[in-house]
C-alpha cells in the first residue's frame, strides 16, 4: 500500500547513501537504452474530471506513472493515466495500444494496494509472443499504484490542488525498496506551509538529497531519480507540468475557435475586451476568466506576469495600441499581434520608446503559416506557434504569410 514516509523511519531519505542518480536507472536487462524527455508533460487538467468523480464516490483508483522509455513511445517519462476500478480511465501511455492490459493491472493494485511495475518492450519480433502484437518500436516501464480514502488520494490531492492555484510543484515515489519502513508506492511531497501542512505532518520528508531533487524538478521541469545503496531504495521525482496561461485582447467572434482549441489542450484562457456586447462569459463557455475593461485598465485587472503569451486581437488600433502599451511593460515572453505587417509597423511607430521593449517578444503577424483564411484555420496558426513556443519547439512563421 502506497503510503507517506513517516518521520523517524529507520531508512530516512537523508541517509548519507543517498543521491541524485545522475542517469535514470536500467531496472532490465533487455532494456538498455532508457531515456527521459526534455520537460514532462503530465496533463494533469485531463485527468482530473475521473479523479474528482471517484474522490466524490469514496472509490480508490490506480494512478499509472511512467517511468523509463526506449525507442519510438507516445508518451514520455513523467506522464500519467488514472483508471477506476470499473475500468474506465483517463490519460493516455501509449495511444491507446496498452491502456486494455493496464486496465487489468490496475484492477488488482486497486484490490490489494499493493504497487506493480509493468514492463512492455515492443521493439522486435518478440512483441508477437505477448500476444499483442502492436509494433510500436519502442519500450516502456509503467508504475501501478493505489490512491485512495486511506492515504487523502495522494499524491493526486496534492497536484490537484497545485493546479488549481497554478502553483508549480513535484512529487516522488519510491519505486523499489529494501527497506521495510519505505515501501514502494511510498510518496515524497515538497516541505512548505499551507494547503499541503496537514497531509505533510503526518511525513515530513526533511531529507537533503529528496528536497534537494524535488525542487530541482520543479525548475527544470524534468524527471530525476534518488537512490540509495544502503538499503537500496529509488524514488522517482517528476514536476507537475503547469498548462500555459493565454491572454486573448479582444473578445471578437474570432477569439471563439482559439478558445476551443486552448481549451482542448487545457490551458487556462482569459479574454479581455472593452465592449460590453463582445464581453460576454457566454460566448465563451471553455475560457477561465471574461472580463469587461478598457484597455488602459490592464494591468489593473489582470496579474500579467503570470501569463504564458498574450494575444492582441481586439480589430480596434486604438485598443491595440493601449494592450502593446501595457504589454510592453511585462515580462510576458509571447505577445502575438493579429493583422498584416503595415498594420505592426504603425503601431510600434506610435507606440515610440516602448517598442524596443516590446519587440523582440513580439509575433507579427502572429501563427504559422499554415494556410487557411477561415477564423478557425487562423486559431489553429495562433494555437500552433503559441505551443511551438512554450515547448521550445520552432516551425515556418508567418511572416512571409500575413493572416
């Protein structure tokens, strides 16, 4: 039974053995090229509507982590699925391929508690032999563990509270252990006050090297491995994966179909817009906040630091110039400006000094050029590059293809 590490447990994470494995660990032989992603991606926002319905129902469920990959894998270390003890489940590891024989997996970690590694490698003609004949190509190693009403349902109660307050986070679990006072499935939360201090007294995980590999996951947004040698334990660290948070100046019937599409990939959406009859919550049912402001009041409706990209859109070069004028201000690193290139040059002319600070974070015209002059195919364009942006990733802009 997956549990808190209670304090003065013979095996304390602080043990002098312990450290920062500097390499994920290869637990099989056959798999020996193990690998983790640059930043994890763990969806969390997907799979907290099956949570919150089992949490609601009293009903434990599986939580499934993956932990190593190798070869061609849809998902990578650090990603997670829930699945309920009737078989339904949220989240995908593998597209859909494994997610049938996980579900058997899972019925029987939910029945005893008791956490299971699951290996599948579906590189070579053995892959037949398991009976499922998939032909991935690639390997991979998925932790099963229980949360339920004995233990708060951690660690989902802790991440989804995170979430929730959009509040960056890390979490650990012992994978493997010798120790009998650290049993796999054990969970390693961060020190700190607040939401977590109840959960956290009854284990208050003190040690150097686990603290230490939790806050390091929290600023670089990759996974990390603790081990110890004597006893030999492995806790697995992985960062909840903050979605993006997307400004959208200018509530037009434009702004509808990038709402739908950010909304699809769970970032939180805030619209903008000085027009009471554009300003409307129901226009927007997916986005988190509609507002009602002049553009001059931005910053004082909004914490504008904590978005991810900002997107002017309003149709109206009085307005634009005001969100340029505020936005120029922040250190928001995405601004996105809807309209042609004249129409960008005007602009910063007017908007004078402020445009050398606004400039290089400035996309205009804004999306790639993915073709399409519909609303629809000019919010995927924005959508795209805003998620080629905040994943570090790069593609044709559309600057030789105003929208």
């Amino acid at each position: 039974m997956n549990r808190a590490i209670p304090p003065g447990a013979r095996c304390r994470p602080d043990d002098p053995s312990a450290r920062q494995a500097e390499r994920p660990h290869p637990p099989l032989p056959r798999l020996q090229r193990w690998h983790n992603p640059l930043r994890v991606e763990s969806s969390l926002g997907a799979l907290l509507p099956l949570f919150e319905r089992e949490r609601s129902a009293g009903n434990p469920l599986a939580v499934g982590v993956l932990l190593h990959t190798a070869g061609s894998t849809y998902r990578k270390p650090g990603a997670l699925m829930l699945i309920a003890a009737n078989g339904d489940y949220a989240g995908l590891l593998s597209g859909g391929c494994l997610e049938g024989d996980l579900r058997e997996h899972a019925r029987s970690v939910i029945e005893t508690g008791e956490p299971r590694i699951v290996s599948y490698d579906m590189r070579g003609p053995e892959d037949l032999l398991w009976g499922l004949g998939l032909g991935c190509e690639g390997a991979m190693q998925i932790l099963l563990l229980r949360a339920g009403p004995d233990r708060d349902w951690q660690p989902l109660t802790h991440l989804a509270r995170a979430l929730a307050g959009h509040a960056p986070t890390a979490i650990g679990i012992v994978t493997e252990s010798a120790c009998p006072d650290l049993p796999a499935g054990t969970i390693a939360l961060p020190l700190r006050a607040g939401a977590d201090a109840a959960p956290q007294a009854q284990a208050p995980l003190g040690g150097q090297s686990v603290q230490a590999a939790l806050a390091d996951a929290v600023r670089s947004g990759h996974v990390s491995w603790v081990e110890a040698e004597s006893p030999p334990w492995k806790l697995f660290v992985l960062p909840l994966s903050l979605p993006p948070r997307l400004l959208l100046l200018g509530a037009g019937p434009d702004a509808a179909p990038l709402v739908d599409f950010a909304a699809r990939l769970n970032w939180k959406v805030t619209l903008v817009d000085h027009r009471p009859a554009y300003a409307q919550v129901s226009h927007f049912p997916l986005a988190e906040r509609v507002i009602l402001a002049r553009p001059d009041d931005l910053s004082g409706v909004l914490d504008l630091p904590g978005y991810s990209a900002a997107v002017v859109m309003s149709h109206h070069l009085p307005s634009d110039l005001a969100y340029l004028r505020a936005l120029a201000q922040t250190a928001i690193p995405y601004v996105g400006l809807l309209g042609p290139a004249v129409r960008r040059e005007k602009l910063l002319a007017d908007l004078g000094p402020q445009a050398r600070e606004l400039r290089a974070r400035l996309r205009a015209p804004v999306g790639f050029a993915l073709g399409g002059r519909t609303p629809e195919s000019i919010a995927l364009a924005i959508v795209a590059e805003v998620h080629a942006f905040v994943h570090g990733a790069g593609a044709l802009h559309a600057e030789s293809h105003p929208l």
